[in-house]
C-alpha cells in the first residue's frame, strides 16, 4: 500500500506545499506521471485507538479566525476551504474528459486541512457553514465539507495520520457517481420514483467502481464509498451490512454525509440549523450510527454552535461565540444589549457559571 504520508511529503517532516512548489505544479503539463497504484490487496482496517484513550485527551477551543496566513500559521482556513471546493470542481472535469485522478494535489490539500485543524477548529466551522456559494458545485461543496469534518471526528476518534489523509480521501469522492446524475434529480430527492431512486441507492457501488479503476493510493477508498450509506443495525445500502462488518471509515463518513446533508440538502428544501440536524441524529443514533461517533461529532459541533441566538434562564440574549468540548451544551455567550440588538461586548462562559444555562435558540432578535 502507498502511504499517504509519501504522498505529501519525502521525509519525516511534512512540510505544507511552499507557493514555489504550488506554482510547479499547477504548471506542470498534464502528461505528467501518475502515482503508483497500490498493489491489488485485502483493504486494510483504519488504524484508530481506543476511544475512552481519545476521547480522554480534549483539544483546545477553536481560536478566532486569523486575517491571512502565513508559513508558521498557515493560510487562512476560508482559503483552505475554498481551495479544496476549486480541487474537486477540477476533479468533476477530469472524471468527465476521462483525465487521470490528481491524487497527490488532493492528498497535498488534504494535509493542509490537517494541519489547520490541528492548529485550531476554524477551518471546521467554516466548513460546517451551511450556505452553498452560488457559483459552487453542489456535490464538489458537500463533499470538502464532509472531508472536513470527517477529519475532525476521525482525529477526535484517534485515527492516526495516514487513515485521516485515506477518510479524507474518501469524503472528497464519497459522491462522485452524483456527477452522472441530472442536478434536477438532486433538488427532489425526497420526491424521486422508483427508478429514480434505485439510480440514487446505486451511487455508492458506482462511485467506488469508478474510484477503483484510478488507481488510488489505498484499496481503503474505495471500500470507504462503497459503504457509507451502510447503517449500524443493517437497514443501509447497498450491502446491508451491520455493525462490525462495516468499516470505522465508512461509519465517519455516513454520519457526516448525514449531517451535512440535513444542513445543507440538494433538494430545494431548507436544511436544518446545525442544533436541529444533530437533534435529528441523536434521535435515531441507536439505529444508525454508534454512540463513541455522534458523541465525537456532538463534541466538535455542539447544540448551539459559534452564531447560534440563544435566550438565557436570566432573560439574556446573546450569540454564541465559542464551543468548549468538555461542556458541549454550555458554549461562550456574548450577550447582546436590552433592546437585543447589537453586542454589549459582555462574554459569559457558560462552563464557568453553574447558575446560569440556555432555555433556547432564539429564531430573530429583534
């Protein structure tokens, strides 16, 4: 198997792509050689630690957004993010001209993802807003989105370096087949006959054929997308396998497909607010997805996350300004004036005062 650490990096520093090595690239011709393929092999399980192990070592509290990058920080999460939406457009194109998969530009974005979320959670929160630019992809938006956030979980869930860059790897494709369908059909998917929907209930095995056939760095991908849609008591698709039988990956990526797909859905439905979807998933998380996943999830996204309107037990109203993952239900709260308007510039920390809680969002402040 080809290390995803190799991909990215020569050594055991791997440094992020310079703009020198960025430009050389994107210059480079298109008849450049492809990475090796992996050799045809049983896929490997992830490696991932024991949860009590990670669940016991918190990170720190996302810091605020910085204005620009810079080689010690690093660019700017907004950045990272539109990028990695940019590289899955192009990797629509190439699958469409039927052009060689760009594995190690995605692996090289994939580490720079990394590297920003284990600097801070910011580059998490930008993907986990759920408006769709207008002049995005769909599927190219959602699927940076589900990389994103299932680099998060995965690293919450003590997934070591290389299985994170392979999960990665696999949310950026996990819906490529969807290219192949009509957008049309996308926006009323929960209006879609019988035909239709078996062409929907298809797209992992398509998408996992179509990865495997270009050659990627690890048999894990493509086994990663062909079951993500698989549930935990066995009412998925297109296997219906079960429990054990499915990978740890593939149980990541459906929950955060999940997710991201109640926030922001490709149907002309409004999604979700961020509290509402993980509500939605808690509600069902004993049919569908393993306790250890939701509450890595629940860690990172919180009932009311950063921009939440929430009314305090005082009659206080403020704004969510920060999550802390040891008391997802008791977040940072910047309390808006009497009028409930503009910002007081008061913070309460919600962990540091046991008298005070939410009663509620808030659905406008007026």
């Amino acid at each position: 198997m080809v290390r995803m650490s190799d991909l990215v990096r020569g050594g055991a520093a791997p440094p992020l792509p310079s703009p020198a090595r960025r430009a050389a690239r994107e210059e480079a011709p298109e008849s450049a050689p492809r990475p090796p393929a992996a050799p045809a092999a049983e896929p490997p399980a992830l490696r991932m630690a024991s949860p009590a192990t990670a669940m016991a070592s918190p990170q720190a509290p996302a810091a605020p957004v910085e204005p620009a990058g810079d080689e010690a920080s690093g660019p700017p999460p907004e950045a990272i993010f539109a990028d990695l939406v940019a590289v899955l457009q192009g990797v629509r194109d190439t699958l469409r001209s039927g052009g060689p998969l760009p594995w190690i530009v995605l692996a090289e974005r994939l580490e720079t993802a990394l590297r920003s979320l284990e600097r801070s959670g910011d580059l998490f929160w930008v993907a986990n807003r759920p408006a769709v630019p207008p002049d995005a992809d769909y599927v190219a938006f959602h699927q940076a989105r589900v990389a994103v956030l299932a680099l998060r979980v995965g690293a919450n869930l003590g997934l070591d370096h290389d299985s994170l860059i392979e999960l990665g790897m696999a949310g950026c494709l996990i819906d490529a087949a969807l290219w192949q369908l009509s957008p049309a059909l996308l926006r009323r998917l929960d209006a879609l006959s019988a035909e239709e929907q078996a062409l929907y209930r298809a797209h992992p095995r398509v998408a996992a054929e179509l990865v495997r056939r270009l050659a990627p760095p690890s048999a894990a991908i493509p086994e990663m997308i062909l079951q993500h849609h698989e549930r935990e008591q066995g009412q998925g698709f297109p296997q219906g396998l079960a429990g054990d039988a499915i990978r740890v990956g593939s149980k990541i990526l459906g929950l955060v497909d999940t997710y991201t797909g109640l926030t922001a859905p490709p149907s002309l439905r409004s999604g979700l607010r961020p509290h509402e979807a993980i509500r939605e998933i808690v509600r069902s998380k004993h049919e569908s997805f393993p306790p250890a996943l939701i509450k890595a999830l629940l860690s990172e996204i919180s009932v009311f996350p950063p921009g939440t309107v929430v009314r305090l037990n005082s009659g206080e109203v403020g704004r969510v300004i920060g999550v802390n993952r040891r008391h997802p239900l008791r977040p940072r709260i910047e309390v808006s004036d009497a009028r409930g308007e503009g910002a007081t510039g008061k913070v309460i920390d919600l962990a540091e005062t046991p008298f005070l809680y939410i009663t509620g969002p808030v659905e406008s402040v007026r």
